[in-house]
C-alpha cells in the first residue's frame, strides 16, 4: 500500500501522458483562492492538484465543486485581526472536473447525491497507482 503523496504521484505521472488533460494558459498567472498570497510555484502544480482530485473523489465520492473548495480552502490572514476560513477558488477546481470528465475518469451523478464520481476507467487507474 502507497502513502497518499506516492499514489498521487503516480496518478500525475498517468494524467501527463493523457491528451485531454492540459494546463490552462491562465492558470501560470492565478491564486488557488483568497487565502494564498502568490500563484503556485510549481511547474507541475495543475497535474498535481488534478491528481489529488482524481483521488478525493476516489474516497468521498460522488463530489461536488463545492465540497472540493471546502477541502482545498485555508485560512485567510487579515492582519491584526483574527484569521477567517475560506474557501478555495472554483474555476479552477470546476475546469480540472470537467478535464477529468472529457478524459474519462469521472462522470455526473444526479441520485441519490448531485456531484462526480469515478468510472471504471478511473477506477482503475487510482487502483494501480495505489498499490
């Protein structure tokens, strides 16, 4: 059994080969959410959060946006004041669902909850890179 740091190397290692999926030119220049200071610094940093994707939604799926933002969010500092919670930003978590969803790793789900999970393609893949 692999560490969750090992599996979602591997998983990235999978989504770089893949076509469908490719980092957006905008995404060199944003903030993960309003909690963060500066753009992520990796170059790699899309595949990676992709994966990490691919993965929650493994173990807690069917997922919404909004449940993701929930996980990847963090405290926002406001100077003296004490800090707040906040939420990660959406695009950027709703493009690397819909990336996943062309590829076919993940696909809507309406009953009984409303989010995305894995298919047997994606299934299959956080499988092999897991263990």
């Amino acid at each position: 059994m692999k560490t969750p740091s090992q599996t979602i190397e591997g998983i990235k290692e999978t989504l770089m080969k893949d076509s469908k999926i490719s980092q957006p030119e905008w995404s060199r220049f944003i903030k993960t959410g309003v909690n963060v200071e500066r753009p992520p610094s990796q170059p790699d940093w899309w595949f990676i959060r992709e994966a990490a994707i691919l993965r929650k939604v493994s173990i807690h799926g069917p997922v919404g946006v909004q449940r993701l933002r929930t996980a990847y969010g963090g405290k926002r500092r406001r100077g003296h004041k004490p800090p707040h919670r906040k939420d990660a930003g959406g695009k950027i978590i709703r493009t690397m669902l819909q990336q996943l969803e062309e590829a076919g790793y993940i696909k809507k789900v309406d009953k009984p909850k409303i989010g995305r999970m894995l298919t047997s393609k994606g299934q299959s893949l956080v499988d092999k890179c897991g263990k």
